[in-house]
C-alpha cells in the first residue's frame, strides 16, 4: 500500500468521527487525536496531512486550528512546567539507566526521569483537553484514554516496508535502517512498559 493511501483513509476516518464535533453548537465539545506508531510507519506525516485537513477553512480563527504535537512536544513540556531546555537530553521515548538517573537526582541535576514522565503525562493531558491537538507518540493514548471527544489511532506495517521508507527519507542503506528502526521499536514498547505498565502491541489500550 501506497503511504498516500494509508494518509487518504487516516484523514477520511478521523474526519468523518470528528465532523460532528466541529458543528457550530458543539462548542463544549473539545476533539483530539493520539497516533500510536511503529517506526517509519509515516506518523508523522499522516499527522501533519491531517492537520491540513482539519484547518482548511479559508479565514479560520486561531483559536480553533489544529495543532500537530510530535518531536516539538519535549519542548512543550518543558516550557509548560517552566523547566531548562536541557532536560529535553534527559526525557528519550524510552526507559533511562535508573542508576545514572537517581545519581544524577540526587545531586540535584535535575528531576527524576518518573517525575519528567509525569510531567510529560500532564502537559500530553493537558493539550488534549484544550482540544484539536494531534498527539504523537509518548503513552498519549494511554494519558487521555478516560476522555471523551478521541480518536486514537495505532499505525503498523511490515519491518520489510518501514525500513525501506525509513532508509529513503534517511538516506541510509537498509540494514542501517532496520538497525534503527528495530532499537526504536524496542526503545518505545521500554517507555509503555515501565512507566505505564503497558504492553505496546494489546491493542485494547486504545479502546
């Protein structure tokens, strides 16, 4: 399947469960998305095509645009908790060296990574109330699943595929692409699991 198929239904789903939250007297309603991914599954892509889509009024009002939260949303964690910008090195979609970690804690280097977790779970919570927010990875479908108003989403695809997408938007070779992109995997099903004590691939989470 081509990625612009896999976009093209993505968009017409998501837009067809949210039209009726877009109605002039739904104003108390306040929709969002969460994309749950696979590496080089094209989340990122599909995310920013859907946001284009959900903002094609011609004048609209910025107040009611969709924002796309996916590798700027460290950034936004921080500033929302008024935290360095340095932190960011600290907060990897992925569990840390919990030795490393409480040292570092201790000696006051910064916040522990479960505190920078929960921090993150706030914000993520946070932008999903506030609502037209597209949500990309970080337990996000996990953090807003007692919400109401979402469309949660998990995007797979065959290891043969994604590595080869991966290694043409990388300009890599595909066993350094696979290399990737199997560490990542592994490095996100960490993150759910020890924090969330989730397993990554039960998708009954996302229900």
């Amino acid at each position: 399947m081509q990625i612009t198929d896999s976009v093209f239904r993505c968009s017409s789903f998501v837009e067809s469960q949210l039209r009726d939250s877009q109605a002039p007297d739904a104003k108390s309603i306040t929709p969002f998305v969460t994309i749950s991914r696979q590496t080089g599954s094209g989340a990122h892509h599909i995310g920013n095509h859907l946001a284009t889509i959900l903002n094609h009024e011609e004048n609209p009002v910025p107040e009611t645009l969709w924002a796309l939260w996916d590798s700027d949303l460290v950034a936004k964690v921080l500033d929302h908790h008024h935290l360095s910008s340095r932190l960011s090195d600290y907060m990897p979609e992925d569990t840390v060296n919990e030795f490393s970690s409480t040292l570092e804690e201790i000696l006051g280097l910064h916040p522990s990574s479960n505190e920078l977790v929960n921090r993150t779970s706030q914000t993520i919570r946070a932008l999903a109330q506030k609502g037209r927010s597209i949500l990309i990875g970080r337990g996000s479908h996990i953090i807003t699943k007692g919400l109401k108003d979402g469309v949660h989403i998990r995007l797979v695809g065959s290891l043969e595929k994604r590595a080869t997408r991966f290694g043409i938007e990388h300009n890599l070779s595909k066993s350094e692409a696979l290399g990737i992109i199997k560490r990542e995997d592994r490095a996100r099903a960490r993150y759910l699991d020890n924090y969330y004590g989730i397993n990554i691939n039960d998708f009954t989470n996302m229900i």
